[in-house]
C-alpha cells in the first residue's frame, strides 16, 4: 500500500452469542458485526436500533453500549487504523454491512481468528479489508468520494470459507483451485494479493484452528490429527508444535491446568456453543493431509 492509502490492524476476532437484554461494552477500537438478531446502540452521539447485517465501528478512545433486544450472535474484533486518508466519525454505523460486502462477512464470521498480541494468519488482511468496506460504505452514505481502496476478492473467500468449515478434508492447493476453476498459480498469486498469504498458510491455520477446539474440548492428539486431516498423530505433532512452540498434548494440559474459560473467550467458538468439539468428533474418515498442500 501507498502512504496515502488507509492502514489497519487487528489481533483478534471472534464470534459470541448474547440472550436477550444483554448488554455489550464496546470500548475503541472495537469492530462489530450484526450475524443475527436486533439490538439498540448508543454511545458516541449516536443511538440506532441495529438489526442482521449491521456494522459498528467504535473509535480508539470511544465507547458505545449494544444492548440486545432478541438473542443476538456478534463478530467482534479490536479493529483499529493506523493511518486514515479520511477521518471518520468516532462511531460509525454502516447498515446493510453485510449485504454490501458479503466476500467480508463471510470471511469475519466463518473464520473468525483468535491470536491474542501477535500478527497471524488472516489477521492483516482483515483488517485492511473491514477496514475498507466500512469506509468505503460511510463515503457512499455520505455522499463523499470513494477511494481506490481494496475490495474484497470472491474467489479467496469462497476458498478461504471453503477450506475453513471443513478442514479435515483431502485439500491440496490444486483442489482449492480446481473449487473456483483457476490455476495453481492464479489462485497464489490472488491469496498474496488479497491475504498476503499462501492457500496453504490458510490450509494450514484453518486446521491448527479445528485441532485447538477439540484439544481444549478433551480429545486425545492422536484423534485430533485424524479430523484436521494429518496422515499420522506424528505429522500432526509435529505441526503442532511448529505452530504453537509446543505439542498438543502439551497445549491441551496447560489450557486444563488454568481452569475453565468463558465461552466468550473461545477461539473461532461462539459462547454457547461448546458442543462444536464433539460435534467435530463425530466427523468420519477425515483423510490424510496431501504434502503438496504443506
């Protein structure tokens, strides 16, 4: 990017859901994504009914209050610019998100991230992305100009939500081109435009995400590799601690031995819905990871 072009940067994003009458503390910067449900936001000049498909997003500095009408799951992220070429309100509320920029909201809710401090896989490319479409949707409300931001390429998120629901599948980088009928290389080169990464980095990040669920829900490394898709608990562990710095076995006894989290604090799990890992488990005859891919 140019100096003049806007820059973001995220370290996590996540999915929750929250009952009816609850209240989400937005404190800047803060990213929210409407998936389902209403609400009612107020905070930094600003109060709206939001409903499914609605953006916010919430100044550094800012903060802002969603209280949930109807049983309402939220994308989140600490979304935040590092360099603006047009100031923007301190919170700002894009209707319709969604619908407008659906290649985004597929990539946000269906692989959502968790990283904690640290730059990883997805994350600046997200947040270049959301980054652009809310501006480019408060320019076009607001009838200003619209600047040559970066848009969302379909291709990278019809693969990238692909690889991500199922990543215990026999994908190769050929299999995820052959998906959107384009060439090994077309298909890199859109995943270093778009992500500045590799289809399998993403490959690769999709499964240590799954593996993470099912290790924290209690399944045995050895399980866990078969439903990621790894040949052998071997290769798995080895990924694994490549990954992570440490083996699974290992990760999975550390994350017993601090005690319970809170379902919001899940990652790439809505709170609530801890019945994912077993349900992954249920998952039969996950193949093995084709090396080409690795």
């Amino acid at each position: 990017m140019s100096d003049a072009r806007a820059r973001w940067r995220m370290t996590s994003a996540r999915t929750e859901d929250l009952p009816p009458g609850a209240t989400y503390d937005a404190h800047g910067p803060r990213w929210l994504l409407v998936v389902a449900g209403t609400g009612h936001l107020a905070g930094g000049g600003v109060e709206r009914r939001l409903r499914a498909g609605d953006a916010v997003l919430v100044a550094p500095g800012q903060a802002a209050v969603l209280t949930t009408c109807t049983t309402t799951r939220l994308a989140t992220s600490d979304l935040a610019p590092e360099h603006l070429a047009h100031p923007l309100p301190a919170v700002l509320v894009a209707e319709g998100f969604a619908a407008h920029h659906d290649g985004v909201a597929a990539l946000v809710t269906l692989c959502p991230v968790v990283t904690g401090c640290r730059s990883s896989l997805l994350t600046d490319g997200y947040a270049d992305l959301v980054g652009a479409a809310m501006t480019t949707t408060w320019l076009e409300e607001s009838g200003r100009t619209v600047p040559d931001e970066p848009r969302t390429d379909p291709v990278v998120a019809a693969v990238v939500a692909a690889v991500g629901e199922r990543p215990g599948e026999a994908w190769t980088v050929e299999r995820m081109a052959d998906l959107v009928h384009l060439s090994r290389s077309a298909l890199a080169e859109r995943f270093r435009r778009e992500l500045r990464r590799t289809p399998a980095e993403v490959l690769r990040e999709a499964r240590m995400r799954e593996a993470r669920v099912l290790l924290r829900g209690g399944a045995r490394a050895d399980r866990v590799a078969h439903l990621v898709g790894y040949g052998s608990a071997a290769a798995f562990s080895r990924a694994f601690a490549a990954h992570h710095g440490v083996p699974p076995q290992a990760w999975r006894d550390a994350g017993r031995a601090s005690g319970p989290r809170r379902p919001q604090a899940r990652e790439g799990e809505a709170a609530g819905h801890g019945q994912r890992g077993p349900e992954a488990q249920r998952r039969h005859d996950a193949v093995r990871v084709d090396q080409q891919a690795s």
